[in-house]
C-alpha cells in the first residue's frame, strides 16, 4: 500500500480548472488497488472538498498547504500561526494595503475592503503582462464572494483576539513583483514562520511546521504507511516540502524549474493527464 499525494492546482486540475476523467480513472484505479489517495492543496479545506464532491471522488485531505488534515471524517492534525506571528504579518499587509485572505478553522476571512486593494494595484502598471496569461491570476484575482462562504471583517485586530478562531494560513496576492520583494523580506523576519508561493504573485505564510511535508508525514502515520511507501506530484514551490519528505517525488510537466530540479522524476503537464501518467507507471505498474 502507498500514499499518493496530490497537489491540486497545476497538478490534479487542468489550466481549465478541471480534473480530466483519466486522472479521475487513475485515482480510483490506486484506491480500487488498496492505496491511499490525499490531496494535499494550498487551497481550504472547504474548496477541497467542494472539488471532490463534483467529481464524486472521496480523498483524505491537506488544506491549506498541510496545515489542516483531514481523514475518515476526523480533524488529525490542525497547525496554527501564534497570535504574535499574526499580529506582526497584518500589520505589513495593511501598511502595504494588499488584498489578502486568512484561513481559519471557521472557513477563510477578507478584509471589507479586498476589493479597493486589488484596483489599486491593478491600476498601479506595475504589473508584468505575462501574469495576466498565467493560469492562476483569473482565479486568484476573483473578488470573493459571500455566496462562496467568505467572510468580510472590518478589524482585523478583533478577528486575531478571537480565541474561537485560529489562523492557519495567510494568502497574500502580491501582483507588484516590487512589493513582494519587500513583504517576503519582512514576512521572512518574522519569528518561526514559514513562507512559500504557489504561483509568481502570491506569497502565503504559516507556522514553521506548516507544510506539505508535514502534512504528508501525518497521514501516512495515520494509515500505517512507511515514508518510503509514499509519492508526491506537484508543480509549484509549496510542493517542496513534500518533494523533500517523500518516497518518491514527481513534478509535473509544467512545474517550475527549481521544483522539477528537487523531484526524482518529472511526468507529463496538468493538460496532458500528468496524474494519470504518474499513478500508472509509477505506482499501477510496479
């Protein structure tokens, strides 16, 4: 038996933002076949579940980039910022006036106005035109919605004081590449946190034990699965983490350079069914 881990966008979607029905026969098939299939994603829990349950697929899950682990129904492991490190980043980001999302074990909060910071730096020409081409920036960009189980605050400082709420991650869409540089910089200070990207203009910041890896490290310890058993297929930079802690690790045809140069091997593309090539030959056929 082994863990396949799958990162979500770039890797199990396409650049359409939908998973292929080869992938979809593939995952079954390893399930089908007595292996563990999670997902392990940057995004919510919730909208990992909500994607599953559109292609009628049932995984054990990693939100927020391993932070918040899920299995069988149950909650194994949830890593959480202090509320010093949450402190220290909003105030950057508000002095800096970017759109940013927090996610919580209540679902993902923004703030009132989310959608004033994102004109600003869409009205900035700061902006490289090829951002406006990258699969991501539809969908990172999109203003969030109530409808979507979004929640709008006007003070941060009550949402951290909140003993109720615990923060898992912050999502920073950093589109002035200047900016970014600075935020990283600053971000990077801050005591015991850990920060990554999952495209070119997006930073996210958790604890320094929330990752991928760990995540993958928690549900294989869940399921009796020794680390050499386990397979990791990702594309983007919040992918290393679990590259670094898995049996076996495999970037996808359209991952970032650095992120195919720190995988064991390298599949086909997100549009060309690279899950499905990767379960196949590497976990079906062996």
């Amino acid at each position: 038996m082994k863990l396949i881990c799958l990162d979500m966008d770039g890797t199990t979607l396409s650049s359409t933002n939908e998973i292929s029905k080869e992938n979809i026969e593939a995952i079954r098939k390893a399930q089908e076949e007595g292996h563990i299939v999670m997902v392990l994603s940057g995004r919510a829990p919730e909208s990992i579940n909500a994607t599953l349950e559109k292609y009628d697929l049932n995984c054990p899950i990693g939100g927020s980039n391993g932070t918040a682990v899920f299995a069988d129904g149950n909650l194994l492991e949830l890593t959480s910022l202090t509320k010093e490190q949450n402190k220290a980043a909003v105030s950057e980001l508000d002095k800096e006036f970017v759109p940013y999302k927090i996610y919580t074990n209540k679902g993902i909060y923004v703030p009132q106005d989310w959608e004033n910071r994102l004109n600003k730096v869409l009205s900035s020409g700061k902006i490289p035109s090829e951002y406006y081409k990258n699969e991501n920036f539809e969908r990172m960009t999109k203003i969030p919605d109530e409808a979507e189980g979004i929640q709008f605050f006007d003070s941060v400082q009550t949402l951290i004081e909140d003993n109720d709420i615990t923060i898992q991650k912050f999502f920073i869409l950093s589109l002035d590449p200047n900016q970014k540089d600075r935020l990283q910089v600053y971000l990077q200070e801050i005591e015991d946190t850990y920060i990554t990207t999952s495209s070119p203009f997006n930073l996210e910041v958790m604890n320094i034990k929330g990752n991928k890896g760990n995540g993958l490290k928690v549900m294989a310890e869940y399921f009796g699965i020794p680390l050499e058993d386990t397979v990791a297929i990702g594309d983007q930079f919040n992918d290393i983490p679990m590259f670094k802690v898995a049996g076996l690790a495999i970037a996808m045809g359209n991952a970032e350079q650095e992120v195919k140069e720190l995988s064991d091997v390298v599949t086909l593309t997100n549009d060309e069914h690279g899950v499905a090539f990767a379960i196949d030959k590497y976990v079906l056929k062996k």
